[in-house]
C-alpha cells in the first residue's frame, strides 16, 4: 500500500485552518479517485512534553505506486494539490511511502 503523508505546521489561526481545512479541503481530497482511505491526526503534544512541531497530519492511502501514480493525474487531485497550496503552501510538508509489513 502507497502512502501519501502531508504535514501541517502550526498555523497562526487554529480556528480558521480548521474551519477550511475540515469543511474545504479535506472534502475536496476525499473525492480523488483511487483513494482507499484517508485518516486526520490532530497532535496533542510531543513524548518530551510541551508542542509537537506539527499540527496535524493527513494519511492518505493508495492501493499501489500504479494507483497512486494514476490518481495524481486525476483533476481533483489537481485541484486538491492547488487547495493546499493557496491556504497552507507554507505550513505542509508532504511525503510518500510505502507500508512495510515485516
């Protein structure tokens, strides 16, 4: 299984980000194509007290490189890509990987 991973910095206004990204932007993701499943983590903290560096974090999972590769040619992809950039282009960090099952 594909992973896509996007993390989010701290915004300056919490309410704000979570009012778009819930209500906008995380509806708009959902809707590409080859898209198993999609899970929302809100950090609470760090194993050393006090803040995580990172606010939240998106999984996003795709069956193979193939799908993965063939969803990200899709128009909501696009759209999503272009939806993050324009509210949080300074905030994310994105990643992919693959799950290894050892």
């Amino acid at each position: 299984m594909i992973k896509m991973v996007a993390l989010y910095k701290h915004p300056e206004d919490k309410e704000k980000f979570d009012e778009y990204y819930y209500g906008t932007h995380g509806p708009l993701t959902a809707k590409i194509p080859g898209l198993r499943k999609m899970e929302v983590t809100k950090m609470i903290g760090s194993p050393m007290g006090g803040q995580s560096e990172y606010y939240l974090m998106c999984e996003m999972f795709y069956d193979d490189m193939a799908s993965f590769k063939a969803a990200m040619k899709t128009d909501e992809a696009k759209a999503s890509g272009k939806d993050a950039m324009s509210f949080a282009g300074d905030l994310i960090t994105l990643m992919i990987g693959e799950e290894v099952n050892e």
